[in-house]
C-alpha cells in the first residue's frame, strides 16, 4: 500500500490493522473514481479561483486529472491494493506527476466532503438511470395494453374474482412505473445538493467559492451547512434506495404473477425463450429462471438500506462506521437496477395464451356485475348480492367475457383505462 495521507512519524502501522481500516474500499472505489476525478477538477478550479493555485498550477492539475481519468477508463491504470481508497491514489499520481503542484491539491478538502460529493454525484447518475428505466418499463405497458386486450381472470386472495383483461394488467404496471419515475426524480432533487467546501463537517478557514463548484459540478443547490452534510450521509442513501426499492417492489410483484402464470396449472403466458433456461437434470424442463431472480433482487435493495439504517446509530459529525455503508449502497443499487434493465424486453417480449385465460372464466365471475346491474334497476345492492351468491354457479352462464369488461365503465376499469392520461403523466417526466 502506497503512503497514508494521514501517517504520522514515529508510528508503525499494522498491516492487519490497515486491512481491517481498508477493507473493501479501494475496490467499491472503482465505482465512484471517475466522478472523485470530476470533484477534483472542480475543487481545482475553485482554488485558483481563490488564489490558493496559480493558473499554470490550476492548469497542469486538471489536466493531469483529465489523464488520469482516460488511463482509468482505458485501463492502463487500476485502483488495487497498491492504494488505500481512490481518493489517495488520486493524490498520489498527481505527487508523481506533478511533485509539489500535486501536493497542494487536498488544500481545503477532506476525504469526508470528497467521498460526499463523489457518491452524490453518482446517486445522482443511479437515480437518472432508475428514471429512465422506468420510464421505459412504462412505456412498454402502455403500448401492449393498447394492443392486448385479450379477458383473462383477475384474482383476489389468489381466487378467480372478477373477469379482467391483459390490457388492464398491463395499465396497472404502467402506472406504476410512472410512479417510481418520477419518484426517482423527486428522490434526485431532493440530494441534488452539493457538499464539495464543506471539508471534515465544519468548514475551513478559506474563503471558498461552493457556488463555483456548484456550478461546475451540476448540482441545483449548494449543502449550505457543513455539520448536515455529514448528518445526511447515510440519509440520501436510504432515500435513493428507497426510490430503488419502490421500483424492485413493483418488479417482485410483477415477477409474482408471471412466475404463476407460466406455469403448466395456469398456462396464461409465454416468455421469451432467452429469459429461461433448462434443467441440469431433467431434460424435459424450461425453467423461468429470469423471472425469480428479478424476484429475488428485491432483497438486496431492501437488505442495502437496512444495513444503512443500522449503522446510522451515531452521533454527529463524522464517525469511520459509514464507510460501512458504501458497499451496502453499491450491492445494492447494482442488483435492483440489473434487474430493472431487463424488464422492458421481457414485457415486449411474452406472449399471451387466450384459450387458457378465457377456459379459467367461470360463468359465476360475472356475479359481481349481475349484483351491479341489479343495484342500478333499483334493488338495494345487498339484496342483489345475496341473490347473486345464490346462483353464482350459473349466473353468468349466458355472458362473454368481453361483454364484462366492455360494461366496466368506471374510470380506469376494462371499458376506459385512460391510457391518454398515463401517457401524459409519461410525457412529463421528459420536460
């Protein structure tokens, strides 16, 4: 390991003490190094700004960092064991580039406001992505609930119910991830703030200029104070998992339905044959194997933020437990949006099987709208539901399902699903 930017003289460090203090860091650093390089540049600029760097200092800085920054990308240099975290390795290759110009550049910053802004602006990038996809995943809905409107049963407590639609399965999961856009949106403003200048959580006696690197880095706000912007570490993260998190619920419930509807007992549904895999045993098999481990992804997110929350037993001000929570965040985020990516193909993708879905319409799924249609003419609704239950059976014997879902003129039900609406709402996330 290169040397410690915070080694004293006279003091011997255990390498199974700096192992422990490392742990991962230098590795999940990979994930944020670009964005480091990016503060970096700003905090560069803001010094010169200052006067803390002459502009031939300024200059051989930033573009050393550029070149950093190309090398680390093209892989001709990695962040391994060689360096403490990517915040020291950055340090390092300007001290061998640049000698005492790369010595000056931690002047007025701490690793704890560099790790900050790093990581907001990499949320920031997540939260963009997760945005997006769901975006896309809703849009995918849209589209195939304007052209499936294939009957199929919609269950309550697992138990055919009430005659429903693909198209109103598909607008239910649209609007849905219309939602969890624009909450990612919203999760996005609220830690679109910017802690570059704020230090080690109590400023620094420089007159620096934050609206500068505010500016420079994209943010919509300056983190005005240096002791919240430590106080929300952990915070922001928990927010953007959640917003994750809503999203991966949705595909967990979604993945739910599918994952019963392919099977032989329901035979609804057909995947996409790259979305299942064969049996290393049985030869006969196809297994929806995509399906389970989109499932399964909501564990991990919902995992992440729970080791987060645990850590956040602290006091103020910066305690090293939060390191902690880096890689909680990364794992995370990595395993929610993985699944994410491969929703809109496998949505565009299946295939419905209508003979299967109108065989498991029973005649006695149109006694709600019997009880309805009765309730209208003037019977008191619970007198028409108890004559409905008692001939349930047959009831419905002479309905289509069509006709139920054609006579569901609620808004939002079979015959009005404001597909018009949905779209507009879609719409807005891009303005």
């Amino acid at each position: 390991m290169s040397d410690l930017l915070w080694q004293k003289k006279g003091i011997v460090t255990d390498p199974r003490i700096m192992q422990f203090l490392a742990g991962d860091d230098v590795v999940l650093d990979r994930e944020f190094f670009l964005f480091d390089i990016e503060a970096s540049v700003a905090h560069v600029e803001g010094l010169a700004r200052i006067g803390i760097l002459s502009e031939q200092e300024s200059n051989d800085l930033v573009r050393e960092l550029g070149l950093l920054g190309e090398d680390f990308s093209a892989g001709r240099f990695v962040l391994d064991e060689r360096h403490e975290d990517g915040h020291s390795a950055i340090e390092a290759r300007l001290i061998e580039r640049l000698a005492d110009v790369g010595r000056k550049v931690h002047t007025g910053r701490s690793r704890n406001d560099q790790v900050l802004v790093a990581s907001r602006l990499w949320l920031k990038s997540k939260l963009l992505e997760l945005s997006s996809t769901c975006t896309a995943v809703a849009s995918v809905c849209i589209d195939r609930a304007e052209t499936d409107a294939l009957p199929m049963p919609g269950y309550t407590h697992l138990q055919r119910a009430v005659v429903s639609s693909t198209a109103m399965w598909f607008a239910g999961f649209a609007e849905a991830f219309v939602d969890n856009a624009w909450r990612a949106r919203q999760t996005l403003a609220l830690i679109d703030a910017n802690p570059l200048g704020t230090a080690a959580g109590y400023g620094v006696n420089l007159a620096l200029d934050r609206e500068y690197t505010t500016q420079k880095l994209g943010f919509a706000r300056v983190q005005i104070s240096p002791i919240y912007t430590q106080l929300s570490r952990g915070k922001f993260e928990m927010a953007a998992l959640d917003a994750l998190g809503a999203a991966v619920l949705d595909l967990r419930r979604l993945a739910w339905d599918l994952s019963l509807f392919t099977t032989a007992e329901f035979d609804f549904v057909r995947l996409p044959a790259q979305y299942t895999t064969g049996s290393s045993i049985m030869p006969n098999k196809r297994n929806p194997d995509v399906i389970e481990l989109m499932r399964a992804s909501y564990a991990s997110v919902a995992a992440a933020r729970t080791e987060i929350e645990q850590l956040l037993s602290l006091p103020s001000g910066y305690q090293r437990d939060l390191q902690a929570s880096k890689g909680s965040l990364v794992h995370g985020f990595h395993r929610g949006l993985d699944a994410l990516r491969l929703l809109p193909d496998l949505l565009a993708g299946l295939a419905w099987n209508g003979d299967a879905m109108r065989a498991a319409i029973e005649p006695s799924m149109h006694a709600t709208d019997v009880a309805i249609e009765a309730a209208v003419a003037g019977v008191p609704f619970r007198d028409a539901y108890r004559a409905a239950a008692d001939s349930a059976a047959t009831v419905g014997q002479d309905r289509t399902p069509e006709s139920s879902i054609a006579s569901r003129t609620s808004p939002g039900a079979g015959l009005d699903l404001r597909l018009d609406a949905l779209r507009i709402r879609l719409e807005g996330l891009s303005q």
